[in-house]
C-alpha cells in the first residue's frame, strides 16, 4: 500500500506485522533570488471618498515606480479597498476620527538590488507602510523534486542497512509520507527527533518546509515607514528541506 503526500495519521498508521519505520531527508542552502514586499497604504478621513482618493494616488504612485524598476510584472497585487471606522481615546472618550480606506500591495523582484532601489523611493509615514520582505528561491518546484528523490533513496538504503544489521530480511514497501505515523512508542505523531544547530538534538521540534537559519537568513528588521533604510537588506541563504518516512514490512 503506497500512502499519498500528505497522507492523513489514519492512513499511516503503523502496521501490526514486523515493520522498519525509516526517515529520509535533503536539505540544500540556496542564495534567494526573488524578494516579495508586501506594503499597506492607508488614509483616515470624515469623508470616506477622499480617504480612498489619497491611497488611490499613493498607489498610482508606487505602480509608476515598479513599471520603470525591475519588479516582476505579474507579481504586482493590489487588493480591494478595506473600509472601516476609527475611533481614538481622548481623556478617556470614544471618539470618532473618521473612516480609514486601506490597501494591500504585494510586489516581487528578481533580485536584492532592485529591491533596494525600490525601498529607497518608499515615503517614509503612516500613508505608505512597508509590513515585510520575504526571500524565495526561483527554482524551488524543481529542487524540491529533487530533494525529494534523494530522501526517497535514503530511506530505502537506510532499511536495507538495517535489515541486515539485525539479521532480518527486508520485505515490501508499506507505506510512505511526508507526515509522520502515529506513533505507539513515545514519540509525537508529526515530531522526530534531530539534530538542530543552536538547539538540543534530543527535542522534538515539528519540521516546517522551508528553513530560515538566523545567522543566515535576510535581515528580519522593524519594518514600517521611516523605520528602514535599503542598506538593512542583507542576503544570505535560505535552506530547502524536504522529509519522508517509509515503513517496509520484513519478510518471514
């Protein structure tokens, strides 16, 4: 029986016969060549047409900058106007200050530099604020296929390995995921234990897809308005990661 992706903990229980449960995994240090800005503009006015009038020009704005940048043009998202009302505390009263009109842009470049140069033209306030950068690698899709057929083999030869240790003959493939089995001997279904750098091995630590390494990763800086300068974007590397679990029945 051979388990989907992302199979569900019923589906990959472990078998009552004799079994080896084994892991695989790849992971692969990459420089990121794609950074996604994600900024909200914003107005607050009694009247809610002119409030949606000044983030429509902040916006129309932003767009003449990206066409004459190297953004990736069908990367370029602005979502729908968001209304609502605002009010403030004042001497410990409620009062109204106006309807806020907000937007969402979500913006990719091809690379750090342009990224820079982008953020540099930002207008530092509360009308136009930067909420986060986020690295990604191009050829993801691909890498992970690959990643993937590597963990595969690594499982199979890690069973075979341990077949033969033991004395024991290894007999079919029963299942396998990238979701851990439920587990019936002291280990959290979805957690195995590894070696982390700057952790204890010895805790369990859920996986996530994609790995960002501290030491490494872009610069996570406070990121609103005048609270950043294009010299803040540093680039390292992001780590790709990509986990299997096989069970194999021993034969008789």
């Amino acid at each position: 029986m051979l388990c989907a992706p992302l199979a569900s903990a019923q589906v990959n229980a472990l078998p009552s016969l004799p079994h080896l449960l084994v892991k695989g995994e790849a992971t692969r240090d990459v420089v990121p060549d794609r950074f996604t800005v994600a900024i909200t503009l914003s107005a607050i006015d009694k009247q809610p047409e002119l409030a949606r009038e000044r983030v429509q020009t902040n916006l129309g704005a932003l767009l003449t900058t990206l066409k004459s940048g190297r953004a990736i043009t069908e990367s370029i998202d602005a979502s729908t106007f968001s209304i609502a009302p605002e009010h403030a505390y004042e001497n410990e009263e409620r009062v109204y200050k106006g309807i806020r009109a907000t937007r969402q842009l979500r913006v990719t470049f091809a690379d750090a530099e342009a990224t820079r140069t982008f953020l540099a033209t930002l207008p530092a306030g509360e009308a136009v604020q930067l909420g986060s950068i986020a690295p990604s690698f191009a050829g993801e899709v691909a890498l992970r296929a690959e990643l993937k057929a590597e963990a595969m083999r690594q499982t199979r030869e890690t069973a075979a390995l341990l077949a033969t240790s033991y004395g024991a003959r290894l007999g079919s493939l029963y299942s396998v995921s990238d979701v851990a089995p439920g587990f019936a001997y002291g280990i959290q279904a979805g957690r195995w234990p590894q070696a982390r750098r700057g952790r204890d091995a010895s805790a369990p630590s859920q996986e996530p897809p994609v790995v960002f390494d501290g030491a490494h990763a872009l610069d996570r800086v406070e990121v609103s308005g005048s609270r950043i300068t294009p010299e803040s974007l540093a680039v390292g590397t992001i780590t790709i990661a990509e986990h299997l679990y096989a069970i194999f029945l021993l034969a008789d």
